[in-house]
C-alpha cells in the first residue's frame, strides 16, 4: 500500500494510544464483556500502517476488542516492513490490512515461522496510475500506457526536470513504479509526494484546476467518491509477471488483502486474536469509515464507533 487514506496525519498518531470510548449503541451495545474476558485479552498490540483505510479497520476492530472484550489495545503506527519485524519482539500482535508483500511472508511465515496468516479482509485491493477525470475527458488515448511518452511534456515539474512526473504517495507503500518506467521506455520520472494526505490533496487540485497530473493511487479508498480518478491500462498483469521486481514491466495484481498476526498472538488463547481472524467487510465499508476519518473530521475513535452504531449485526458476528 501498501497500500492502499489521511486528512488525519497519521504520522500525528501516538505509537500507544488507548481508545477512551463509551459502549457502543445498538445491539451489540448491550452486550458486556464476557466474564474474565479482560484477563484473558490482557495487552492487544495493533500495527497502523500509513494510510485511512488500513487506519478504518485497526480502530474499528480495535474499538470492539476494547469495549466488547476487555482489551487493553495498543495502537503502534508503523511503516509495512517494521510492523512485520515487531512479530517477533511481542511489539506487534497483528497486521489488519496486508497488500501482498511476498518478501515478508518467505522471511517472516515460511522461514521464521513469527507470524501466520489470520485469512482475508474481504477487500479487494487494486493498485495502479491514475489520472483526473478532466483529463481522461480531454485526451481520451491518455488512458493506454503506450501513448503515455507524446503527453510526457505536459506532466513535467521541477522535479522531475526534462521527463514527465509520474506521482507516487509514500516511499513505503507496495509500489513498482521505477521499474515499470524504466522498463516500459517511458519518459517519466518517479516523484514521491511523501505521504496519502499530499497525494490526494495533489489529484484533488489537478482535478479543480484542470492541471496535468498522472500518479499512483489505489483502492479501496474513501477519496474516489469526491474525484472519480481514471485508471491508466499498463501491460496486462499475468501471473509471474512481476516476480523480479527490477525487471516488471505489467500492471499490478488485483489483491485480495489479509490479516497477518504473530505466533504468538495466534497461540495465546485471547478473544482478540478470534476477532482479528472473524473481521471481514466491505470496501464500502472501510470507505465510509475512512471517510469519516480524512473527509469529515472525525477521529478515528469516533468514526469507529459511528460504523459500528450503525452496523451491529456485523460487528456482532465478528465477537461470536
């Protein structure tokens, strides 16, 4: 994402921020905790990764475990790759929205066994370059990467001196855009915006003022209902296409995202580790919820527990 968020920085988040909420509403909201629940949870480490959506579910199941199962929850925002290495430590009890990562599956699952699979999201990841609608309106073959090279001109900066300026967000997220410009002989240049809030604020901008710009983007994410972005058609992904990351020269897979926990976690017994394996929901779902977060100005605390007031039923399933 890595997806794969924030008019809230994230980087602002404090590393162990425990939720001071009142129960929740709704059915669920007569449910107490489960006798001894609170002993048996004990300390829930949560890893926030950089981005809204991945902010969404960690305060929505966050909230549950603390409220619903007497959780003491830990919120640790981290980058994708040290969140993985905190497994082992006991810093990190689990990942809430993992976009593929390969690597650290072989080092961390298969050869360090610190982690395990917790299973699916339920979201559907999509990575890729995007331009804004006006564009796509005005120059209609923009959309197929093999003309992108006769509209270079019109995408450089200051940045990205005599090439195009290709627009990535933060430098961790899953990205392979270098190699893909490289190896598709386009006359563009990766320019990192820095962050998700920067990136959206630079596609919301090109879209009001009808300024070129064509970048790294991805769903699920709260900020394509207020800009439509249009997805540009790189190579067809197949699969292995990408297995050498210096030498990809095809679009992104489609993710079907996941949970990642420790070994430990896994193994402990805690209620929180059965609510983590049962979350699954929508990207319509995250969407509202990280909407609430970078467009309305919630706190996360608050927009999770606005979701789950209104959606009981769902959350309940997750707690039984």
């Amino acid at each position: 994402m890595n997806r794969t968020a924030k008019t809230k920085a994230l980087g602002a988040l404090a590393l162990t921020a425990v939720l001071g909420l009142t129960a929740c509403g709704g059915d669920i909201s007569s449910a107490s905790p489960a006798s001894g629940s609170a002993a048996n949870c004990g300390t829930f480490n949560l890893a926030v990764n950089p981005w809204v959506g991945y902010e969404a579910d960690a305060y929505v199941v966050g909230t549950l475990a603390k409220e619903k199962l007497g959780c003491t929850v830990n919120y640790k925002t981290l980058k994708e790759e040290v969140a993985w290495q905190g497994f082992g430590s006991g810093e990190v009890d689990a990942v809430i929205e993992n976009w593929g990562h390969p690597d650290l599956t072989e080092k961390y699952i298969t050869q360090q066994k610190t982690a395990v699979d917790a299973g699916l999201t339920g979201n559907t990841g999509v990575i890729g370059w995007f331009v804004p609608p006006w564009m796509a309106k005005q120059y209609p073959d923009i959309t197929d990467s093999k003309n992108l090279n006769k509209y270079a001109d019109l995408f450089k900066t200051s940045e990205s001196g005599g090439q195009g300026q290709l627009l990535d967000g933060d430098p961790s997220f899953v990205t392979n855009d270098e190699a893909l410009v490289k190896n598709l002989g386009l006359n563009f240049k990766v320019v990192y915006a820095g962050s998700e809030p920067a990136l959206i604020q630079a596609f919301r901008q090109a879209e009001q003022n009808h300024t070129p710009l064509i970048g790294y983007f991805y769903d699920p994410q709260w900020f394509m209902a207020e800009v439509p972005l249009v997805k540009v058609n790189l190579p067809a992904y197949t699969d292995g296409c990408d297995a050498d990351a210096a030498k990809v020269a095809c679009d992104y897979p489609k993710y079907d995202l996941n949970k990642i926990a420790s070994t430990k976690f896994a193994n402990s017994g805690s209620p929180a580790y059965q609510l983590v394996k049962k979350f699954s929901w929508t990207n319509q779902d995250q969407n509202t919820v990280a909407g609430y977060i970078a467009r309305d100005g919630m706190t996360p605390e608050a927009a999770a527990k606005k979701w789950i007031d209104a959606n009981p039923d769902k959350a309940a399933a997750w707690l039984k």
